[in-house]
C-alpha cells in the first residue's frame, strides 16, 4: 500500500521522499486501513455466524433465522444490537483490569492477521517479506487473551477452559507452522504474494499438487486450523456439557460476543491462508501474474476485480467446508485431540518438510518429474472429486432431497 499512497502524493505534485507531510499521510492512511480491516473483519464474522445457522438448518431439515429481513439474512445485525445493549457485567471478585482488557487482545490478535493476507493482485495492506512469520507471531495474541479471560474470571471452569484452550491451541501450532514452511520452501519466501505469484492459475500449478508431501501439509494445517479456531471436532474448550462454555463463561454483553466474533472471524482467516499458501491465492486463469502486472487502465481494474472474486471464491469455499465439518463430525476426547497432534501430525509434518527439501533438489535435477508429480496429483484429486459428486447424485436420486417446512418450526 505504500506504492499507491507514494503515487497518491506525487499525483497532488509532491514528492514523497522530501514533502515534509509525508509521514502524516502515511499515518492518515494506517488509520484508514486500520478502521477498514476492523470492519471487514467484524462484518465477516457477523455474517458467518448468520450463515452457520442456516447451513445447520439445512442440513438438519430446519429453516433457520428467517424472520429478520430477507431469509433472516439480518439476524446478526439484530443480534449485534441486542449484545450491544446488555448489561456488562463483571464479577465481583474478578479481576477488573484484565477481564476488560482480555476479550480486546483477542481482537488485536485476530484483525492484525489481515495486514499480511492478499486480497487480491495488488490488495494487500503489507507486503512483508516475513508475511508467514508476522502471521504466526500476531495469532499468539489470542493465546494470551484467553489465558487472561479464564483468569481473570476468578472461576474455576473458567480457568479449566482457559488452559485447555491454550494447551490446544498451542500444540496444534506446531504442526500447523510446519506444515506452512512447506510452500516456504517452495516459493522460497515467507511473503504472502511471492508464494501466491510462485503457483499458477491453474489447479496443476498449485503448491497442494506439487508432491505427496504438499497434499499431506495442506490436510494437516487444515485440520490443526480447525483445531486452533476451535471449530468441531475440536471445540473442547467450549464443551457446554463439562464446562458450561469455558474461557467465557463469566462474560455478557458485547465482551461476550467479541470472543464469538474471532472465532467466527477466523473462519475467513484459515481459509484465506490455506489458499493463499496451497490453492494459487487470487490467480486468474489465462491471467498469469506477469500478464497482471504489465495490464493498465479500466483492463487492470477489471483484472483486478476478477482476482478479488477468484480469492474470494476459493476462500469462501473452504469457510463452507469447515460449516460443513461441524455439522457432520462429533467432538472427540480432550485425550484423543492432544494424541492426534503429538503423536502423528507434529511427526507427520516435520517428516513432510524433510521430503520436500529432498524433493526440490530431484525436481532441479530431472524437472520432468517435477511436471509429472503436478499432473498425477491433480489428475487423482479430480478423479475423487468427480466420485464424490457422483455418489452424493445416486443417494439424492434414491432417497430424494425431503424438507419439513411446514410443522414444528
């Protein structure tokens, strides 16, 4: 963004390097950004969390929120107000500081995660070389706010949800990390848009089909995503059975929601960064990002226009998955989440670096193989996903796509 508002300056007949309003300019524009990102991110969790309820229903033969504007689309909306006028209560023995401040580094932690993701060709905040490094950095923000909610809270339930949620939530870290040093060390750099403009637009292209250990390293940060996102099957820390919804059990009002916000937030923000690093991000077909690069005027825009709709395609599609996941999977043992990580996704994802790293030096040698790789993975993944398709026809063809929309809602 520095490059727009460099030429923004020039264009009003100053030069950026000497104009001495420079530097508030730039300070103007972070406030800018900065007041976008917030509202981009609180929209999108609202949203979602309007959208989980009616894919629930969907799949459950339920209607869902459909009284509050156009099939209820408008229900976080009334939901935010509802929240927003609350009483906030504090506990009386709690800590008053860090229960006000917790729910806050959450947010911080959550909306930072934004500067670094690439929206599209040239949409994106900060272009920083260690873009995968900052992301993992700020995310450790959330860790704290929960620690702080659950001790603060001065309940016991609290604090057992707390530390759960860290203890998860700090483990699947790793096998999440090492499974994104992946498309590092293909791309070669931790920028977001290096590793987009090292893919292709084409599926064959992409980093998840480069070699078996790529495809591994995208299943196993998805799934540690879920579980840092605590999303099902991993949503112990908010286990209402033993916990009586744990870290935030003592919050109301909007406090209360902010914690909900992040989570239905993050849903943008895995997704977003599973396709950044594996899927080719905002690549357009016929529209490499050399072909990009040299388009200008009302062409640029569109072009531009069309990489914003391809990467909000693919991520979209993945927030569907993980809706998906938690309306069809059942949440498993607090010992069953932590073995899965220990046992065979940390191994799983350091053994996966290690190939790759061998890898690239076979590819460098024979680049043949490399192709061939790219094209037999891509080549099994259509296969599956044709099957798949294939059988979800022959049971809708048997027994029939049946509602009950008219008794019991």
């Amino acid at each position: 963004m520095q490059g727009f508002i460099d030429n923004l300056i020039r264009g009003w007949g100053y030069d950026p390097a000497t104009w001495p309003w420079t530097q508030f300019v730039y300070v103007g524009f972070m406030g800018l950004f900065s007041f976008i990102v917030i509202n981009f991110a609180a929209i999108t969790g609202g949203i979602f969390s309007w959208a989980e309820r009616r894919i629930a229903a969907r799949m459950q033969s339920r209607v869902g929120p459909n009284r509050v504007g156009p099939a209820g689309f408008l229900q976080w909306i009334a939901d935010a107000v509802k929240l927003l006028f609350k009483e906030d209560l504090i506990p009386a023995e709690a800590d008053n500081v860090l229960f006000r401040a917790a729910p806050y580094f959450m947010m911080v932690g959550f909306a930072c995660v934004f500067v670094a993701l690439p929206f599209s060709h040239r949409l994106v905040i900060a272009d920083m070389n260690i873009g995968i490094f900052y992301i993992l950095a700020v995310t450790a923000l959330i860790v704290v706010g929960i620690i702080m909610s659950g001790w603060s809270s001065n309940s016991k339930w609290s604090l057992f949800g707390a530390i759960r949620s860290a203890a998860q939530i700090i483990s699947y870290e790793i096998p999440a990390g090492m499974a994104l040093m992946i498309p590092v060390l293909l791309a070669g750099t931790m920028s977001t848009q290096g590793i987009i403009r090292a893919q292709g637009p084409w599926p064959w292209q992409w980093f998840i089909f480069d070699n078996p250990a790529a495809t591994a390293g995208f299943f196993i940060f998805f799934i540690s995503a879920l579980a840092e996102g605590n999303r099902t099957p991993f949503d112990l820390p908010e286990a209402e059975s033993e916990l009586v919804s744990g870290y935030n059990t003592e919050y109301s009002g909007m406090r209360f929601s902010y914690f909900f916000l992040v989570e239905w937030g993050n849903l943008w923000v895995m997704s977003a960064l599973a396709v950044t690093m594996f899927m080719g991000g905002w690549q357009v077909p016929f529209f490499p990002a050399e072909r990009l690069d040299a388009l200008t005027g009302w062409t640029a825009f569109f072009a531009e226009v069309a990489s914003v709709l391809v990467f909000a395609g693919k991520t979209l599609f993945f927030v569907f998955v993980v809706m998906w996941l938690r309306w069809t999977l059942p949440r498993i043992r607090v010992d069953q989440m932590m073995n899965m990580c220990w046992k065979y996704l940390v191994p799983a994802s350091f053994v996966g670096v290690l190939f790759v790293a061998g890898w690239m030096l076979i590819v460098r040698a024979a680049p043949a193989v490399g192709m061939a790789m790219h094209f037999l993975l891509a080549g099994a993944a259509a296969v599956a996903v044709i099957m798949f398709v294939q059988r979800v026809a022959h049971n809708l063809r048997d027994t029939g796509d049946k509602f009950d929309f008219t008794s019991n809602w």
